[in-house]
C-alpha cells in the first residue's frame, strides 16, 4: 500500500466510524475522555522518553530556542493535556442542542439542532500537546479525525496518538474514529488536501506558510487559525506598572505561540517615559528590540525597524516598537498589518477602550490585558482545535460548539405544498 492508499484508508475508516460516532451517547464519550486522561497520565514516561528524542533531533538541527519551547513536553505539560481532556468531559454536549424551534402556521414544527461536522482532518506542526487537544474536542462533539502532525515531533505524537486510541476505543469510541498519519513525506499533506469525499474539513495549526499553503491548494473547505501578528497598544492615559506588566508578559511568557505579542505601539505623549522602561523589562528578558525613528530617539540602544518588522511574526524574543500620534494612527496600523488574532489596548480612558474594541478587527480585543489569554483552555472551553482568524463559521479559540454544524428536523401531520 503506497502513501495515498495508506491514507486514504483512514480517512475511509474515520468516515465509517464516524456515523456511529455522529449518535454516540455523551455517557461514553465522557468516560472515554476520562480514559485517555488517565492513559497520558499512566504512559507519561513513554511520552517523555518519545519526545526527547524528538528535541535532542531537534537541536542537531538547530532549530531555534523559541520553536524548541513549543515542542518540549515535561510533567506539568502532560499535566495540562490531561487536564485539558478531563475539562473537555466535564462540559456540555453541543450534539442535539437546540438552536432554535417555530411552528408555522401550516402546523410544520421545525427544528434547529447541533450535529457533528464529519470528519475533521488537522495539520498542524511542533506542539505535540495539540495530539490530545485535538482527539479530545473531536471525539467529544461526535467528529472523527485523521491527524497529522509535524515531523519534528513525529516520535512524541506517535506516542500520544497510539496511548490515546487505546484508551478511547477500550472505552467504547468507535474503531477508526481517531486516526493518525505516521507519515513524515510532505506528500502525505497533500493527498489531505484531495480528500474531498471524505474530509467535511481541515483545519491548519502553524506558521503562515503552513496556513497559506493549505488555503491556497486544499479541495476540502478551510477553517483558518493561527497565524498571529499580535499589537499591544499603550495609550496616553496608561498606568505605567500595568502596561509594563502586561507588555512583559505578552512577548516573554512563550514567544513562539500565535498569541504572542509581536509589535507594541505607543502614544507619542508618553513614549519618552514609559519607553525606556518597558525596553528596559523587555530586554532584561533577552528581547531584541527593533524600533522606529521616534523609539530610537528615546531609546538609542535599539536597532532600526524596517517595513518588513511592521508584518513579521517573529516567533521569537523579538519585538517591533512603534510610537504612534494617537488612538487612530493605532487602529490604522493595527488595520494594516494584523492578522485578526488578537490585540490589546492599555488606557484609563472609557471611551478609548470603547472605540478600540468597536475599531478593531480581530477574532479578540482586549482592554487592560494580555494577548496571552486567547486559548481555550483560558476561555474556559477545556482546550481548543486552534484559534479561527476568519469570519466564517467560527472566530477566535474554537471550542465544542464551533466544531458542529446545524441541521432542521421538521415534523408534519400530512402537509403539502
């Protein structure tokens, strides 16, 4: 069997299983979550032993330290994917939910309700916690999926895969339900992308080539996450500490995820007080700093920031520092080179805070806080498929309802039309 036939085969068993999966009660589902929680827990030193492998492969081929962070796995890591699945159990079914009900005056009496979207095939590269995230959210909203994960954390997800399909089926998901693609041939993504027929949807987790090359060649329909130029923009009226603390925060807790800041705007009123100590914070983290002009007036320490620097999503400890004449230039630039992620405002001002939730175009706008917070698992969704930057279908952490379509069930009495 070649790689195409290899694949299609599971795609062909995660549709067959997904039928019985599609009517499974919430009862199984949940005890299966539950399962594959403790399975992680139990396995853990296989699952460690598997990803540093995948990290000392990493390092002889000098991947950077950032990337390195999102795919190292520890206890407390491990930790948070069992947690993440037992949460996920812990929430409501979206399968058979109502989302509307009416009766016509005919005597029809339709009704809307959540079904499964199919089967759901994710690419998605490096964080092998995505493995559980993903199985878990999928199989609890009645999805089967075909996953596959990147080649630099092949050993650690084969491992994850492998502990979790045990567990879930031993609890009575269906076979086939959760697949994955042991494949590391970047021919294996495209004959993802030609499953039309059997995919109902991919859903890409990755850098902004990964995301652009799935929307521009997939034959499955698209759901669009993770690419993030994120801004913090620190107006005039801003408590220092607090903005200091939250731009901190925002660009070193993990530079390598979408959520990441990576351009802090500031008013130019403040820019000669507040700049020199949150650079200052910032480098003391190991941050570069590339500024413009007016930033390197106030800081002549930093590097020039070019036009590219404005668009890059370093995922790294680099930051582009703009100083801006007010709220307006902010959301400007902000129109011009964000992805839709998330961006932030600090001010003391109401109607600022107002106008920049209103202005903003992005799946999340924060007031007072870090960028740091869009992730399900923060959101209180147990974990997330990935962060939606389109319009379509779902925006922002994709939950359990947004992995559900909807369909009418209609009840007569022997009406025609």
């Amino acid at each position: 069997m070649n790689l195409q036939e290899e694949i299609i085969a599971k795609a062909a068993a995660a549709q067959k299983a997904e039928i019985a999966l599609a009517v499974l009660s919430t009862e199984v589902k949940n005890q299966a979550l539950l399962a594959m929680a403790e399975a992680i827990l139990n396995r853990q030193d296989v699952i460690l032993a598997e990803n540093a492998k995948d990290l000392e492969l990493a390092r002889q081929k000098g991947v950077k330290r950032s990337l390195l962070d999102r795919l190292m796995l520890n206890e407390d890591r491990i930790g948070q994917m069992a947690e993440g699945l037992r949460q996920t159990a812990a929430l409501p079914d979206p399968i058979g939910e109502g989302c509307s009900a009416t009766r016509r005056p005919n005597g029809l009496e339709i009704r809307q309700v959540r079904v499964p979207l199919g089967v759901i095939g994710i690419i998605y590269e490096a964080r092998p916690n995505v493995t559980a995230d993903a199985a878990g959210l999928c199989l609890k909203s009645g999805n089967a999926v075909l996953l596959r994960g990147g080649s630099e954390a092949i050993r650690s997800n084969v491992a994850i895969s492998s502990i979790l399909m045990k567990a879930a089926y031993k609890a009575g998901i269906p076979e086939g339900a959760l697949q994955f693609i042991e494949s590391t041939d970047r021919e294996a993504v495209q004959h993802m992308l030609r499953l039309n027929g059997y995919l109902d949807v991919i859903i890409p987790r990755g850098g902004r080539e990964l995301i652009k090359a799935v929307v521009e060649n997939s034959l499955v329909p698209v759901i669009e996450t993770g690419s993030g130029v994120c801004h913090t923009f620190v107006d005039a009226s801003a408590d220092f500490t607090m903005a200091k603390n939250i731009a901190v925060n925002a660009k070193t807790t993990r530079p390598a995820v979408c959520n990441s800041m990576e351009t802090l705007l500031v008013h130019e009123k403040i820019a000669a007080d507040f700049l020199p100590l949150v650079i200052a914070a910032l480098q003391a983290k190991g941050v570069e700093i590339r500024g413009c002009e007016k930033t390197r007036s106030c800081c002549p320490d930093v590097l020039a920031a070019t036009e590219a620097d404005w668009a890059a999503e370093y995922g790294d400890l680099i930051l582009a520092v703009k100083v801006v004449g007010d709220i307006d230039e902010a959301i400007a630039h902000i129109a011009r080179y964000n992805t839709k992620h998330s961006e932030a405002i600090v001010t003391r001002d109401y109607d600022n805070a107002r106008k920049f939730q209103r202005y903003v175009d992005a799946a999340a706008v924060y007031v007072n806080a870090s960028t740091r917070f869009t992730d399900g698992f923060e959101f209180g969704f147990g974990a997330e498929i990935g962060i939606s930057t389109q319009k379509l279908h779902a925006r922002g952490p994709m939950g359990l309802p947004e992995l559900t379509s909807t369909k009418y069930l209609i009840c007569g009495e022997g009406q025609v039309r």
